[in-house]
C-alpha cells in the first residue's frame, strides 16, 4: 500500500512538472498570477498608427477584474508610436534605449531611467532614435 503511495505521489510531480513546462511560465496561483514575456510577445505594426514594426507584451490581459493595464513595448530601430490625444493619464517607463517624445508642441529626448506621466487632454508620440531599440513599459487604467 505504501509503494502505491509514493508512486501515485511520483506520478503528480510528474504530472504536474510536465504541465509546467509544456504552458511556460504562464499560470496562476492562489494569489498571484506569473506571465513570462516569452510566452506573450506579439511582433505587431507600432501603436497608434506609428511608423515600423514593434514587440508587443500585454501582461495579464486575462485576469479577473484586474483594472490595470501593464504593458512592456519593443520599438525596432526607425519605429514609432504614432501621435495620438491622451483620454487618461498613462505612464511610459524608459528601459533602455534612447528615444524623442513630442509631448503637444514641445519635443524631448528620453532615455533608460526616464518615467513620463502623460496627462488626460494631452497628445504625444514617442520615436526611437540610437542605434539599439527602445523599450518601455507602458501602464494605464484599463477601460
């Protein structure tokens, strides 16, 4: 009887290692829910009618009542996300790269480290510029 415990026991690890690896990092727990970006990325055209390719990762998009939207952007080098009018207040984070941001009639340039608050009533786009792409993450109220 014993044996047939420790091997129905084996057999859930098992089991469950296996279920792991084939659906990635991807699954929620009591509490938390853990995506890897590998498991989400979608090569896409830029945002808002931007110029060039982009990487996009919607973390969470199937969570239960989750009212926040995380987002990480790659632009490839020449892209952009497109000038657009702001309806809530969004925050874009500089990962890495370099970048310019026109924000309504005043341009900047943006780099690793950078956090920018776009206000409602706002329009901005933001173009990569530099020789390595420009990645940010992008967090917002979800509609």
């Amino acid at each position: 009887m014993k044996k047939v415990f420790v091997a129905v026991g084996f057999l859930a690890v098992v089991l469950v290692s296996v279920v792991s690896f084939v659906f990635g990092r991807r699954y929620q727990q009591v509490g938390y829910i853990m995506e890897h970006e590998k498991d989400i990325a979608k090569e896409q055209p830029s945002p808002h009618n931007g110029v060039g390719m982009s990487t996009g990762y919607s973390f969470f998009t199937n969570a239960p009542g989750l009212k926040l939207t995380f987002r990480k952007r790659v632009l490839k080098i020449g892209s952009s996300i497109g000038y657009h009018l702001q309806k809530e207040d969004e925050i874009y984070y500089i990962v890495s790269g370099t970048g310019i941001m026109k924000m309504n009639n005043d341009s900047f340039a943006v780099k690793a480290g950078d956090g920018i608050l776009t206000r409602p009533g706002s329009s901005h786009n933001l173009q990569q510029t530099g020789n390595d792409d420009l990645v940010v993450i992008i967090n917002y109220l979800a509609k």
